[in-house]
C-alpha cells in the first residue's frame, strides 16, 4: 500500500511542476490568450504582407513562408482544442467544434469575398472575355480555391485550413471509436502524421505544373500542403499527452535547428523543385521546432523580449483579418490609386518617392483594415458565439 502512495505522490509532485513550468512558459493575457503564439501568428501575417509587397528583396523571397507557420499554428491550437474537450469530458462534441469554427471563420470570410467579387465586377465587368465574378466567387465561397482560380490570390490556404477543420475532428472520433477504453486514444498521431508527411512529400515530388507559376498543380493543392497542418497536430498532441518529452526538448539547440532548418529558403525561390518538395517539409519542420521552443520560453513581463512579444501579439491577434482583407488593400487600392495619381494627379501628384513608399504604406493600411474589420465584424460574431455557443475548454 505504501509503494502505491510513494507513486501517487510522485506523480502529483510531477504534475504540478509541469503545470507550474508550463504557466511559467506559456503568458496569456487578460482573455485567456498565449501572447507567445499571438506573436508567432504577428511574425506569420508580417511575412505574408512582407511576400506580397516590396519593401526588401528578402522579405519578399521568404514571406510565402508565413502560410507554412499559419499551417503549423493553426494545427497546434485547433487540434489543443480537442485534446482539451477530450481530457476534461471524455468526448468530443462534432457539431459544437463546426459552429463554434463557423462563427470564427464565415462572416469575416464571406463578407471580403463579396466585397471584393463586387470591385473586381466594377474593375473588369466591362472588359470582354474575363472569367464570370460570379463563378470565381463561387470557387472561393465553396473553399475550391486551393484547386481552382478563385476571385483572389490568397484564399487558397484558408481552403486547406477548412479542409483540415472538417478532416481533424473526424480523424479524432475514428482513433476514440477504436479505443474507447483508453486515456489516450490518440497515439497513433506520430504514425498519422509521418504517413501524411511522406505521402505530401511523394505527391509534391511527382507533381508535373506546365510553368513556375502553375501554383495549382505543385503549390496549393490541399493534398500537397496538409502535412504542415498535421505537423502542427503533432506538436498539439506531444504537448497534451507527452508534456515532459517537449519540456526536455525545448531547449536552445532545438531553436538552432529550427533555424537551420528553415535556411533553404533564404537560398531557393518557392518555385524551385527542391523548395516546393523536401524543402517544405524542412520549413515546417523548421517552424514546429521554433514553435516548440516559443511556447516553452521562460517568458515574463520585464523580460528582454517583453516589447517586441507584446507588439507582434498585438498584430497576431488580428491576422486572420489582416490576411482577409490584404489581398483587396495592395492589389486593387493600392494600384487605383496609383494609376489616378499617375493620370490625373489625385488625390496627390505621383513622384518617385511615393514609388518607394506606397509599399510601406501600404503594409499599414493593411494591418489597419485588418484591425477595423476585426472590431467590426469579427468580434461581435466571437460574441454572439460564446454565448450561445459556450466553449467547452475554457478554463473554469
């Protein structure tokens, strides 16, 4: 009897120095958030933003890398969400974890892709032969735009991450359907997920685009680009169910191999073959390690890093709007109203400086739009669904 409580009591003690290391490690603010992962999602949009402008040769080369951290992230929190449901109530509720997404994800969605369906009609209706808006609006607001041209250039990685919405959960139930008994269904995960990987890894191999710029035959294919997500998921399922592996592996040298990792991108375009195939999965790979490290980092107010953290936080936690609306920022607003200053000189005559500054601007005006739609119309939905839809992992 005695042994049996010498291994209770060590086991508790254990326990509560990891819950202890990990309250250390993981800061959140005042509603429940982890600012660490806000501030990888700020340095994921800032990528993006840095990709699709051109303040700097660089930021633009390695910005694509951005989605591939949104991918890892957004594996990682949404898969903690079903872990979390699961640990506390034994069970995962399907229908709840939809809506509550649905709210997330669809009014936001749906409205900049009507808002935008509605300029490019304006912009192009008139111009004969151009693709129907309204088809393109369909292939976006069916979330086909990983496959197939859609009313923008960028909606093709929230397609993947709808696709992984609807799969992960599923996924899920199947493992707890095969063992119902257990504590932990889920530890064929590592097997899952290295099946995923390789089968990406082989698909992106054998992929045949006509150019560098066929995207939708190597790039944006959700069949060729899920494995970053279910990396992610990998790292949701260690840290739930294998806290202490993580902790003695998030140390410094897993940071330094993240980043070498993630150096191919400095040194190849994403359209050349050895990028676009293992170079991928070592990017992913690279930001899981770096994501691992972040969220084990011995974070404090007053820290070194308390100020950058704390700004990039403050972007993350708008970048799924700031990632909506961006595309309709540099790729329509931007060049109207550089092409009305080039030929009629207003709102204000063009020079060479403004040439240089409109890339800047406009990265501001995006996180700025981004900010304004959040509150306006993200928020109150966030609202409206916590209330009549109450999460079920919120910290009681």
């Amino acid at each position: 009897m005695s042994s049996v409580q010498e291994v209770v009591r060590l086991e508790l003690h254990s326990t509560s120095e990891e819950i202890q290391r990990i309250s250390v490690a993981t800061p959140k603010t005042n509603s429940d958030r982890n600012k660490v992962l806000d501030a990888l999602r700020g340095v994921a949009i800032l990528l993006v933003l840095g990709r699709h402008t051109f303040i700097s040769e660089l930021w633009n080369k390695v910005g694509w890398s951005g989605v591939d951290l949104f991918f890892v992230l957004s594996g990682f929190l949404i898969s903690g969400l079903l872990f979390q449901e699961f640990k506390r109530f034994g069970n995962i509720r399907l229908k709840s974890f939809w809506v509550r997404r649905g709210f997330k994800i669809y009014p936001a969605f749906y409205l900049c892709t009507a808002v935008q369906t509605l300029v490019y009609a304006l912009m192009f209706g008139k111009y004969p032969g151009i693709p129907s808006p309204l088809h393109l609006f369909l292939i976006d607001a069916s979330y086909l735009s990983s496959y197939f041209v859609g009313i923008s250039g960028h909606t093709w990685s929230l397609a993947i991450e709808e696709h992984f919405y609807f799969l992960l959960p599923l996924l899920l139930l199947a493992l707890i359907k095969l063992r119902p008994d257990k504590r932990d269904p889920f530890t064929l995960i590592p097997m899952v997920f290295l099946i995923i990987a390789t089968g990406c890894l082989v698909l992106r191999m054998a992929a045949r685009p006509t150019s560098h710029v066929d995207y939708y035959h190597y790039l944006f294919p959700t069949h060729l680009r899920m494995d970053a997500l279910f990396c992610g998921v990998m790292v949701g399922y260690l840290y739930h169910f294998r806290p202490q592996f993580l902790i003695r592996l998030a140390r410094w040298p897993l940071l330094v191999a993240g980043l070498m990792l993630l150096s191919p991108m400095y040194c190849m375009n994403v359209e050349y073959w050895h990028m676009y195939t293992w170079g991928l999965t070592c990017t992913y790979i690279g930001y899981a390690c770096v994501t691992i490290w972040a969220i084990h980092m011995p974070y404090r107010q007053g820290h070194l890093l308390t100020f950058p953290v704390e700004a990039l936080a403050r972007i993350g936690f708008y970048s799924y709007s700031i990632y909506l609306w961006h595309w309709l920022v540099v790729f329509y607003l931007r060049p109207y109203i550089r092409a009305k200053c080039i030929t009629i000189g207003r709102p204000f005559a063009w020079s060479s400086t403004l040439e240089t500054w409109q890339w800047p601007a406009s990265v501001v005006l995006c996180i700025l739009v981004g900010i304004g739609t959040a509150i306006i119309v993200e928020q109150p939905f966030l609202r409206l669904r916590d209330r009549w839809f109450p999460s079920r992992t919120r910290a009681i």
